[in-house]
C-alpha cells in the first residue's frame, strides 16, 4: 500500500473570503438542483456575507440562508435561477429518462419564513412531488450506478484508482483523504473536462448517449469557492476555523492536514509533471458568465473535498456522489436515508440508489431525505449545518462528543500491544494503535475501556502479554484486569473530557456576547459536545469511586479454579475445582 506524505502541523494556507454570488440550477420539470446537496438552503448572493443567517427549517435544521430582499432583488434572482434551470431542464428532458428510472420530483424555488430571529423570508432549492405520494416508504427516485466502466452518472472511489487516474496513480495508492479525496479528484477532472477554452483533465470515462449533458449541466450547478466559503468549514477564513477547532473533539485540523498532504503528494507526483492535462485553473461556463475557477491545486482540491463531503452518500457499501439525488434536503423526522438495491432495467436489474419517501406526500409537498444519524459537529463538518435533533437539550437528543486515545510512543510493551491489535483483535479489521470513540453521556462504550485497558497494561500484570496468553488476552480486556489498570483506564477518559472542556471554556470566555452566523453554529455544536462530556465525566467519576466494588483478574480465576472460598481441614467436602474430592478417586490399581 502506498501512503502519501507523513502528517505534518497544518500551515494555514490563505481561505477564500469573499461576498457570496449565487450560481445555480433549477428544473421546472421533474429534477432538483440545491447547492449545499443536502440540508443546506441555496444562498442567493448580491448581499453581503454578514447577511447570512442561520435558521430553523419546519423540515429539520438550523441551516444557512441569504436573506432575500423583496423587490427588484428577489426579482433578479428568481430570475437568474430561471435561466439557469433552462439549460439542465434541455438535458433532463432529451436524456433525463433514459438515466433516471424513476424520478417523481421536480426542482422548485421554495420561499420558507425563517425563524423568529430573523423573521423575513428567503428562497430555497428542494425536491417536490410531481404526484402523490400515497404511503410512507414509496420509491421516488432511482439512479443506476454502472460500477464496472463508470458510463453512468454515479461516481465511486473505485473509478478513480482503477480507471481515471489509473496510469497517473501507484498501485494501492491509498491518500490521507480516503475515498473523500478519491471523489474530489473525479470531481476535479469532471470540471476540468468542461473547459471552456479545450476540454482538459482525462476523457473518462466514456459514458452512455445522453449522460455527458446531464453531468455538465450538474457540475456547473454546483456551488462556488466563493459560495463554499461561507457554506461549508472547510472554506472557512482562519479564524473561523480556529473556533471551531476548540468548540469540538472532532479536529477540523486533521482534515485539513490530509487534504494539504494528499494535494501536496498529488501536486509533486502528477499534476505539476502534466500541467496540459491537470491546468491549476479553467474557465466553466456558467449560465451566461464565464468563471475562472482553481481546479488541480490546493485550494481546488480543498473545493472539491467540500463539495463531496457535502453531497456524498454511504450507499450499498461505499461513499458515492449521487447527482440530481444529491439535491433532496434534509429532514430530522419522517424521511429515510439513500439506500441501495435493484432496478429493473431493459435487460435484467441493475444496482443503484433509491430515494424512497419517508411519509405520504401531495403533489407539490416536498421530498426530503435524511442524511444519517451523526452528531453535531459531523454534520457541520460535512454538510455545513447543524439539525435540531443535535442540540444540548434536557432529553439529550442525539448529543454526542469524540474521545482519542493510543498506545503511548514510550511504553515499554508498545510492540507487543501493537502485535495484539493488528493480530489478536478483529479480523476484518484490525485496530491502529490510535483509536476514537464517541461518547454520549452516561456508560462509555465498552470498546473503548477494552482499549484503554490494554493501553495501560503494565506492572504486575504484564504478565498478561506474554505468548502464552497472546491468543486469549484481548478478551481478558474487556472485563476488568486490576484495580491499578482499571484505575489508569478510567483516569484516561477523565482527564480527556476535562481537557476537552477546558479548551471549550477558553473559547466561551473570549467570544463575548455577539455571534457571527458562522460563531453560532460553533457554539451550537460546542453545546452539544459539552453536554455529552458533563455527562460522560459524571458517569466516570462515580465510577472511580467505586473501583473496589468491581470484580478482577485474579478473583474471576480463583473462581474458576474453585479456590475463592478459605479451605479446613475438617470440611471434608472440600473438593479442587468444584469437580472432585482429594483422594476420592475410585482408581483399580
């Protein structure tokens, strides 16, 4: 397997700041168009970024929006979205059936009332019925994903290394950004084929009649760096970001350090050696403007790993970009997620991606989807937004935070714990020395104090390590060891939600009173994730006080053995193991 640069500190490079300008598609027929995929409501610029606000959506979210303001404005931008629906609307009419097998939506401009804090209303994209919808659980839409050669809309990792990039990439190559990064790289040659000024990047792959169309009029849609920085972490300035990094447990950090490292590897491997085929810029013709946009670069990779973080979909065993799908809003309540399964084709069946309605619906209702459950910090994370069901609330909701931990660089049995992770542990799936888990408040996972424990091995029971028990000493953790080692364990998710909470408390001592939009969605998952650790440092705290309530090692053995109760001479039922009596054997000699 071939990895790309060692993680080094991220060097911040410049993020792009600027006013939002809306460039998007809208159908009036029976397909959708919503620049953040999902959960996010369309910006439509000519206001300024501090116009954006964030709001309650009726359907499920706190989620991002440019006030609208009436008149000539939201005139020129219904307008302006119009136009654009025309030239997807061209394709989706010619070719539109022949790709989708079924489709019972259209895109529409949808006016929402914002919440009360707000109080105006703004302009939004989303799936509606084209018919009625008349039980829960009804398909809606269907895209065939043609996983073998790639010719139909749907991309997947997998096309990347195995077919794109195939001559351009080492054998296993395997980046920092995983199957994100993958994505981006196939979003990119998508852009790059659609140059203006001489199609560049690499012709494939070769698709079906029709299909080129719809996948241009698609990638044009999407949002735009300048639009991405102000809808998606990733894009934000620095000190937004900085925020971020100590309002979650969950590291915007790291994922900026594998998208410079995975550029950087990139950059020095194959797009600098062939800048004809992988140009840093192109020109995309969007609606009736040209725009000169980053593409095989560091911020065009950061571009792109926005865009699939935010419309990219787990569906039949791997992360996908779905589009046209990809325009169904998210909804808390009353909605599924994308599943896989088949479709009946000319031919046969075929695998794809089915939407599938999460209640009854009218004609002119509207479609949504649910993005999963995940807490707050991943959907802000990934999508931008931040729903309702992931607030601090007195019931919990779905609150969660993230707790690391791993095997210390100094321990002196560290090549032995390690030869128990990747051998002993899970086959399909070995553990790294360096493992996350979340947390929710009340009882840790019980893997995560089956890794601590292990991690904190030492002393008197070392002895555990040895060979001998090598193929039985994974399992010996996940119960109680010793009072020493149990008391190591849970001192360790002490001390980590204690830090966590620190970091919080500096954040919310410098922000004072007034929020940016981008601050609020901060604090919203720095609320969440404060609430998951209280409760989870309360749970752990007890249970530290009463560590000699618990049962151990040595006392489950004696148990075992029949050696835990104090032996007479005179009880002559003394028996060893609980199975015979010394001397009562009834041997013929």
């Amino acid at each position: 397997m071939v990895t790309v640069n060692n993680r080094r500190s991220w060097s911040s490079a410049a993020l792009l700041s600027c006013s939002i300008q809306l460039i998007s598609i809208v159908s009036t027929s029976c397909f959708s168009w919503s620049p953040l995929n999902h959960r996010q409501h369309t910006q439509f610029a000519t206001l300024k970024p501090s116009s954006l606000q964030p709001y309650y959506s009726n359907s499920g979210g706190y989620e991002w929006n440019l006030n609208v303001a009436s008149g000539d404005t939201a005139t020129t931008t219904r307008e302006k979205l119009e136009t654009l629906a025309t030239i997807a609307n061209d394709a989706l009419t010619e070719h539109g059936s022949d790709i989708f097998k079924s489709f019972k939506a259209r895109v529409a401009v949808i006016s929402q009332s914002a919440d009360e804090d707000t109080q105006q209303d703004a302009l939004r994209l989303g799936l509606v019925a084209t018919e009625n919808i008349r039980k829960e659980d009804e398909l809606v839409a269907s895209l065939p994903f043609y996983d073998t050669d790639g010719s139909g809309l749907a991309l997947a990792p997998h096309l990347a290394t195995k077919l794109v990039y195939k001559d351009k990439l080492p054998e296993g190559y395997d980046g920092w950004t995983g199957d994100a990064g993958l994505l981006a790289m196939l979003l990119l040659n998508e852009m790059a084929r659609l140059n203006v000024d001489g199609s560049k990047g690499i012709d494939l792959p070769t698709r079906k009649d029709g299909i080129p169309s719809l996948m241009s009029a698609w990638v044009t849609s999407l949002p735009s760096p300048e639009e991405m920085s102000n809808l998606h972490p990733l894009m934000w300035d620095e000190d937004d970001q900085e925020v971020l990094q100590s309002s979650s447990t969950k590291k915007i950090y790291r994922i900026m350090d594998d998208i410079e490292d995975d550029s950087s590897w990139l950059d020095e491997n194959a797009w600098s050696l062939d800048r004809e085929t992988f140009p840093e810029t192109i020109k995309l013709q969007i609606g009736d403007s040209i725009e000169e946009r980053q593409c095989f670069s560091t911020e065009g990779f950061r571009y792109a790993v926005s865009l699939v973080r935010s419309r990219s979909f787990f569906v039949d065993g791997s992360l996908r970009l779905l589009p046209y799908l990809d325009y169904a809003n998210h909804d808390d309540f009353d909605s599924f997620e994308l599943v896989g399964g088949g479709i009946g084709m000319l031919w046969g069946s075929a695998k794809g991606a089915l939407l599938k309605s999460g209640k009854s619906l009218r004609e002119g209702d509207e479609v949504c989807i649910s993005y999963g459950p995940k807490g707050g910090a991943d959907y802000l994370l990934d999508h931008g937004f931040v729903p309702p069901m992931c607030k601090a609330s007195s019931t919990g909701g779905a609150v969660t935070s993230e707790l690391t931990f791993e095997v210390d660089d100094t321990d002196r049995f560290r090549d032995d714990k390690l030869d128990i992770l990747e051998y002993e542990t899970y086959d399909l799936a070995p553990m790294e020395p360096s493992q996350v888990f979340d947390v929710t408040g009340g009882r840790p996972d019980p893997a995560m104090y089956q890794f601590l424990r292990l991690a904190k091995l030492g002393g008197k029971d070392a002895f555990l390590l040895e060979s001998i028990f090598r193929k039985e000493v994974w399992g010996f953790m996940s119960v109680p060891v010793s009072e020493d080692n149990e008391r190591a364990a849970v001192t360790a998710v002490i001390d980590a939600c204690e830090n966590a909470l620190k970091e919080m408390d500096e954040i919310i001592d410098e922000e004072g009173s007034a929020l940016s939009p981008k601050l609020q969605l901060c604090a919203l998952v720095r609320g969440s994730e404060r609430q998951a650790l209280e409760r989870t440092l309360e749970y752990v705290t007890q249970e530290a006080e009463a560590l000699d309530l618990k049962e151990y090692y040595q006392e489950r053995r004696l148990k075992d053995l029949g050696l835990d109760s104090d032996w007479s001479p005179e009880d002559d039922d003394v028996s060893f193991g609980g199975t015979r009596v010394p001397g009562g054997a009834d041997y013929d000699w």
